[in-house]
C-alpha cells in the first residue's frame, strides 16, 4: 500500500498543476493579444509617418514657391544656377552685380561656386534684385558709383600719396 502522505502529495502538485494551467493559459491568451495591438499600432504609425513625411515635402518652405512682397521674416531659396543665370540676365560682371548687392565681387563668384552660400540679409537682398530688369539694375549701379564717386575725390591732396617715394 502506498503512503497517504505520498498520494497526498501527487494529488496537491497535480491539481495546483491544473490551476495553474488555467490562469497561464488566460496569460498566455492575454500576451499574443497585446503583441497582435502592438504590431498593429506600429503599422499604423509607420504608415501615418509616411504620409507626413509626404506632406512635409509638399509644404517645405525650401521648395514651395513664395512671393517676394510675402514679409520681411520670409525664406528665400538660393540656387547658384540661379544666381549665375540672374546675373546673365542683367548683364553684370560678379564685382558689379555685388556692389549691386552690397557684396564683393568675390562673394558673388564663391556663391556661384558653392564655396560659401549668402546670408540671411543678403538673400533678401537677391530676392529684391530679382525682381528688376536690366535698365533699372544699370540705374541703381549708376546712382551708387555717383554716390561713392564724391567721397573719394574730395580727399585731400596733402592724404593722397604722391609717386615719389
């Protein structure tokens, strides 16, 4: 005869085996039904990722086009293709097209470049000269020249350096 204590003993571990069957089940159940959520919310999120960064690229202001007028806070695109092909249209050397801008010569011919690209000030400066033709361009180099032409001859002959030396 076997041992009550023994048969006492299988008969506790195989109904707590039951039991635990049961509640591990329910986990189990429980588990592979919050990974099936979480696959799906990671597939809605990658989708919803994608179609903003769909709308990103229709909205940057890098590639939308702006009108010049639009404000003083605005961004203006800067291509040196651009650049080049602006400054072939107003007939102007890089020297006088930057003292058009306010720049050197040596400014304009490392933007075109790709050497340095201009800075905020200066690209409003350009998105206003885009807007004249050639005949106001050549007016407004005129009247800078007439300006700056004064101040240099009206130095006196004693400051000026003779060519004995």
């Amino acid at each position: 005869m076997p041992n009550l204590g023994s048969v006492l003993k299988q008969e506790m571990a195989r109904i707590a085996r039951r039991e635990l069957r049961t509640h591990i089940a329910a986990a189990k159940k429980s588990s592979a039904q919050q990974k099936r959520h979480v696959v799906a919310l990671k597939t809605r999120v990658a989708v919803l990722e994608r179609k903003l960064a769909a709308i990103g690229k229709l909205d940057h202001p890098s590639t939308a086009a702006q009108p010049a007028d639009e404000s003083p806070d605005m961004r203006v695109r800067f291509a040196p293709k651009g650049l080049r092909s602006l400054r072939g249209r107003l007939g102007l050397s890089a020297e006088r097209f930057g003292r058009l801008i306010g720049v050197t010569g040596q400014s304009i011919y490392n933007w075109e470049q790709r050497v340095t690209t201009p800075r905020a000030q200066q690209l409003q400066q350009l998105a206003a000269v885009r807007s004249i033709g050639k005949r106001e361009a050549l007016a407004r180099l005129e009247k800078l020249d007439a300006q700056n032409s004064p101040a240099q001859t009206s130095r006196p002959a004693s400051n000026r350096r003779s060519g004995k030396g």
